[in-house]
C-alpha cells in the first residue's frame, strides 16, 4: 500500500516536491513540542500549488495514508509531530504573499511567516495585528490551523478575528475557496470560521485571505513589580474593567529571574510579578490611560512602577517579555503549557500554579498574556532524571487539571495538538466531544487528516 | 402524527408555554420578511428553559415535525417563517440578561432585545457595539443565529466576534454548552463559531455569553454630499484604505427624499448620494481623523461637507441613517435587500443598481454601510398590482447577480432564510454547497431544524 502511495506520488509530482532522504525526512518528524513518540513517515512532500496539494490529498485517500500538514514546525501542542507511514505536507514553499491596500487585505501561502505577513503589510502604511510570541518562526497557515494569539489580542483579538476566507484541499481531494474579500458575508454556514482552529484536522489550508488595518499608533508603555502574586492579578482585573490596553503582559518571580539571567536586563528580582502594560490610543489619550494603570497597580500594592512614551525603551521591556520563553528554554527542556480561566480566577490559576511546583518539586516559570486570562507556565524538564521527567509530566496534567476546576480551558492559543488530546474529553465533556466527532467524521470520513490530533487516530480501513 | 405530538406537547409543558388559538397563530406565521408562502403552523410553543425547549426538542424528533426558532421575528430573508404543520418555537420569554462587570461580558437569554443587552451593560459602564438598524426591536438570539452585522461593525465588528459561548438543545435533543467566560479557548473546533450565523438550521440557541468592552467615546460627525454616486463611493474607498471610522454610511438621492419626506429633516436633495461618517478616537484625534475624510470628500468633489462634535446634532444625523428604512416602507410594501462586494466594486454595484431600477421602471433607493461594502437596496412594491411586483422581483434577483458577478455576497448580514435560499448555490458553487450539507445532515439527519432556511427542506421521512 505505501509502496503504491510512493510510487505514485513519484510519477504525479516534479522530482524536487519528494524528500526521500532519511536525514531530511528526520527533521521533519518533530514540532517544537518534541513528542517522543513522533512517528517516522514514508516520505516528506514540499509542494508548490494548491493542484500539487490535491494530488497529494488524492493519493493518500486513495491509499488511506495519514497525512501532517505542516507549516513552519512551531506547535508547541505536537500539531504537526509525524505519524508512522504517513505523508509529512509541508507548506513551507507556498509562501507567497500579495497586499491589496483597496480591500486593506492580504492573501498569503500558508508557509508565509507571522513576519513576513507584518512586514508586507506595513509597506503599505497597514498592520496584521496577531503576533504569537514566535512570530518571526511560525507561519501564517500554523497560526489559522491553530487560531494563534498572541500579545496584542487582548484589544485587537486573535487570528479567526482576522480571517475573511481561505482555500481549502479537502479530504477527497476537492478544492474550495471560502470568503475573500468581502468583509461581511453571511451566506450559508459560517465554514472560514469552522477551519479556523481546525489544526489540519478537516482538510489542508492552501491559501488565506486576511483583513487588515491601519498601522498601529506608538504606543506608551507601563511596568510595574508587585510584592504578591494576587496584588498583581487584582490590578489586572481592574485594569481591565474599564480600559482596553493594547498589551497586558505577565511574569512571575521565575520567569524574570530566567530572563536576567538570559539577558542582563535587570528586572527587579525580588518581585512576585511584573506586569507590563501598554496603551496605543493617540498619544494624550495613551498617556491618560497609562497614568491610570499606574494607579490602578500603585492602589494594588506596587513597589514600583514606571511610565514611558519613550518608543525604544518601551520596546526593551516588551523585548524582555518576549525573550522569556527561550530564556527559560535555556534551563532545560520544558513543557509549555497554555491555561486559561476567566479573568476573576487568574489568581487561582496562578497560585495553584506554583503549589503543584512546590509540590512536585518541579520548576514552573509563569508567564501570561494577563488581560486575557490566558497563562504559560513552562514545566521544566531535566532530560537527563527520568523521575523528574515523570514529576514533570505529572504536574503539566495537574496544571489542566487546575484549569478546567477553575471554569477555564486546556488550551488558550496553542492547540490541542497530540499533547492535550488526553485532557480534551475531560474538558469539553463526552456530548461536545461527540459533537466534534460528528463534523470530523462528516468532512473527513477515512481519517486521514492529521490523524492523532484533536481526534484519536482511528483506523477505518474496511 | 401531528396530532399525537401536540397531545404530548400538552402533557409535559405548562398550558402557558402552548399558543393553539388560530388567531394568535396567525401572528406567529411571519416574520419581516412578509413571505406570502409562510405556512400554518401546528402550534407556536413559548418556553422559558432550555429545559422546556429539550422537551419540546425530543417530541420533535420523535415525530418528525418541523421545529422553527424564532426571537423576535425582524427577520428580513424569512429565516423564521412558520412552515405547514410545523412547531414555532418562540424565544421571546427568555428573555434574561445578566452583566458580569468582573469578567467583561453578559449572559443572555435569546428573546432579550439587543437593545436591551446594551442597557443592561451601559449601567456598567459597558457597551456591546453590534447595532443592526432594528436594534431597538430585534432580540440577541436572532442577532447571534444570523451573525448580524449593523452600523458600527465597520471598527467594531460584527456580531460572531463578541460571542464567547452559548448552549445549545441540539436536534437530538442534548443540551451543550459551548465556550464561556474564557477570552481566548481553541480547545476542539470552533463550534461555537459554527452555530453563530446557522439561522436555526443545527439546533436552538437557548442562552448567548457575550463579551463586553468599555463604553464608547463620544464620536465626532461629518456629513457629506455628492454630485455623483462614484465621487460618494470613491471618498468611502479613500477614507478605507487609511481610516477605521466608527461609523461610514451612505444614502442615495431616492433614500434622502424618502427620509426628507418623513422626518422634513431637509437633507439636501439635490445631491446623488450622501455620507455620514464618525470618529470616536479621543477628542483631539476624532477631530483631527474628521477633519481627513472632510478633506477627502472634498477632493473627491463632494457639494457640501459638515463637520460637528456636538453630540446631539451628530446623532441627529445617525437617526436620519437609521429611519431610512422605515421612511421608505411608508412608500409601499418592500423587497430588502442585503448584498455586499470588496470595496472597490461599490461603485459598481450602486450603479448597477440604479440601471436595475430604470430598466425594470421600479424604485430602489438604496443605504449601504459603506465603510463594509454591504448596501441595502430597498425594492419597493406595489401590493396592488401584480405586474409591478413580478417586475421588482425580477428586478430583486438581478441585484443578487449583479452583487455575485463583481465577486460580492447575496446577504452581507440578513442571513439567507428563505428568500434567497435560490441563489445560495449560484452563489457558493456545488462543492461547498455540498459541504454545507454534510454538516448539516451530520448535525441535524432528520431534517427538523428549520427547514427551508439555508437549505432545500427535505422529506427525511423513511
């Protein structure tokens, strides 16, 4: 059978669209989230156009072969870990990007990075809003697949906010082109949305078409240090009650101290928390409200915060904030975990957060986008102490555990990927699930489609 | 069989929630719409649980009947038009709102009005943006099964992106609850995405958690008139392309008279077509941003441009936009119409459409939210003579052709229903028609959720 499927892809598609090599097809077997138990696929395909991807689609129906989507290989759930015998589609040639400043849109490749995206955009004096944290690694069709977030969403919302259509390669092989650039259409069901977040499960993303909008203003900027993990969560949840900042980030004790140490930057290190908080209205405005975070944080029990409109230096601390994954990084290995809860129980979450590390005796840096009550913390893992490997992964399940006893969620922007897909049903409960099944099944009847993400991996062969 | 379910009906729900008398029927059978096909309903059922609504739910699978949600029946496209013999299931009674200030969102029932849900939350010092011309009479329910769009989702979107969560009975009966009070969850598919803008046809919508944001600044106003349709449509274009206005609208010379003939506000009637545009930056920003789109207007030859922070005469201006419908249904029984195209094409489309009403010798004055490319032309009809009315829909038809061919939508916010449940297909092709299906038939395989809205009804009976 995967002979056959080989075979044929060999005589279909042009020479250079087959990684046959074992070294190269190696690495592709893995995502950012190191699944040990990746699979090794039968080959690694790196097509060009839509009409390749639907004879790569055809195929593996035809032979019933698994196939990964896979953009740039940043999940960080094992949304694009390879399976045993299964095709690996990389996206990462179709990366061609077009702005249309008439219709303040783009339509991108999958394999067009955050980046790029942002850059073609600004060209034209407009701006793609969501940026996940690895924005300059992770590429557009990923950040669809996975309705990726980010810093900015907190005002300016995430990915599926963004999306006006798409093309999609269905599991049969047909081609469809959902939306454009009509901004509002609602005729038939709401399809774009249902891809969005679909992580390669119900077909394969060929294409995007993205709104955008006018360039952002400068904005001002706020970081204050907090003696108590709650004094910072309360000020959050003031913040937010009244304002709409354009940035409303998290870091506890860890997480700065990671940072200093990655960076020199000298955060205060004897702070529970720091908050960094940034406003773009126009600039009086933008100075007004900051004042009034910083108000808000001083009322919280503060023991410092500081104020500047200065661009550069307000970049330095949002820099430290998005440094802070790979400072942790630099620890060890670590699982990245992506909790959410609502905004009144981020306290909970986060003090819960640090019992089950004490308890575990495993180190847990916590970040989080706070204003969305969407948190990181990082287990950090020792590859070298498989007990400690076994206390990590322990403490990683209570951390959902926690979260959904909170009313809050598995995963806020990352995914369920492999990873999660234990905790899902635990989550969603047995009639969503179900619910779930239902439209995989409807769209994707053998289950060839990223199979083990999301869903089981089922075999349907008859 | 009929007849077997209402006694059931009668059995397990109160006597209140069951209308049988024919003359109130009668007033459940149509909606805005004014469908002369609407049919005879079994019975209209009033329940005030998603209890009650299971049940009904159940008995209506058991026997196969036809179950039509309903809220406050405003819609345009006939998406809750009684069907013969079927149930109409009215969520008017449920009708609670509940603000959460800590979390920045509210929970609604279904039959609450949008206006009311912007009350409640203004008592906060909350504002949910979504506003269709009839906020004041259509209910959050039917906002949220059409994904409905209104005046200032050209800034603040539309309806789909304020919905967090909701439960819903499902055609089998289950109740789900979907999403919550979490800002950002990707944990399985984006159902409830799927269900925003599904018009009934994938199960009752019996609860809506809706996000808030902080209350809006007082916006600053312009008017402009315009010589030409394309000089009005080539300013909405320039102001786009660099601008996000909290308001942009139009209104041609046949809109402007109607208005001017039933409110005497003497709108310049000279003019081809008028724009009213708001800015709610902060207040030296509005005037500033104003004072573009003024200057833009007049480049692009505009005969008149006004200017004005005083709140109360620019909301003079915005009730002007906002009575243009019913002005014009003083003139006679109307067909409105909801078609949208990118941007650039609008010149086109509001040509086009001014071509269609002198070739078919029917008046169509029509509005648009311009700064979307979503228009309404309003078809007027004459109910007393039959020949008119054969030609205005004819001429109905030709402007969702038109809105097709300049690669537009058929409905940019009303929701298909039944009214333009003919051109669906033309307008989405075979093959995500087909998808649409398959959803809905794994959601729905008997075929009782409001049949004929969307999708051919289709006797499933075996």
């Amino acid at each position: 059978m995967e002979r056959l499927a080989l075979e044929e892809l060999q005589q279909q598609l042009p020479a250079d669209v087959l990684v046959t090599n074992p070294a190269t097809i190696e690495s592709y077997r893995w995502d950012r989230a190191n699944d040990p138990e990746a699979g090794t696929p039968l080959v690694v395909v790196r097509p060009t156009s839509t009409e390749q991807v639907q004879q790569i689609v055809t195929i593996a129906a035809k032979y019933r072969i698994a196939l990964v989507p896979r953009g740039a290989g940043t999940s960080l759930s094992g949304g694009s870990t390879a399976v045993d015998n299964g095709i690996v589609l990389s996206l990462e040639r179709m990366n061609s990007i077009e702005v249309h400043p008439q219709t303040r849109s783009v339509t991108a490749g999958p394999g067009a990075l955050n980046a790029e995206v942002k850059v073609a955009a600004a060209e034209h004096g407009l701006w793609y809003p969501p940026d996940p944290s690895s924005f300059e690694i992770c590429s557009i069709g990923g950040n669809v697949a996975t309705n990726a977030g980010g810093l900015c969403c907190v005002k300016y919302g995430v990915t599926t906010d963004y999306v006006l259509g798409m093309t999609v390669v269905l599991a049969d092989g047909k081609i469809i082109t959902l939306g454009g650039p009509c901004i509002k259409d609602v005729a038939g069901l709401s399809l774009t949305k249902l891809f969005v977040g679909s992580e390669g499960t119900l077909g394969v993303i060929t294409e995007v078409h993205l709104r955008l909008i006018p360039r952002q203003k400068q904005p001002t900027t706020m970081v204050a240090t907090f003696p108590s993990l709650e004094s910072a969560t309360q000020a959050v949840q003031q913040i937010t009650r009244t304002m709409r900042p354009s940035m409303l980030e998290f870091m506890d004790h860890a997480t700065i101290q990671a940072v200093n140490a990655a960076t020199g930057m000298g955060l205060d290190d004897q702070a529970a928390a720091l908050l960094i908080a940034q406003s773009d209205e126009s600039t009086a405005s933008a100075v007004e409200e900051i004042q009034r975070m910083e108000a808000i944080c001083t009322e919280q029990g503060a023991t410092e915060a500081f104020c500047t409109d200065d661009p550069e230096e307000g970049e330095a601390f949002v820099t430290a904030r998005r440094v802070a994954i790979p400072s942790i990084e630099r620890m060890g290995a670590v699982l990245l975990e992506d909790v959410g809860v609502p905004l009144p129980k981020l306290s909970e979450l986060v003090v819960g957060i640090n019992q089950i590390a004490t308890r575990h005796q495993v180190s847990i840096p916590t970040m989080a986008h706070a204003g969305d009550g969407n948190t990181h913390p990082l287990v950090v893992l020792d590859p070298t102490d498989p007990e400690q490997q076994a206390r990590a992964h322990q403490a990683y399940g209570e951390i959902m555990d926690l979260a959904i006893g909170l009313g809050g969620t598995i995963t806020g922007e990352h995914g369920v990927g492999r990873l999660k897909r234990p905790w899902l049903q635990d989550y969603l409960g047995e009639d969503i699930m179900e619910l779930n099944q239902r439209i995989k099944d409807a769209l994707d009847p053998l289950g060839i489609m990223n199979p083990g993400a999301i869903f089981d991996a089922t075999d349907k062969e008859n």
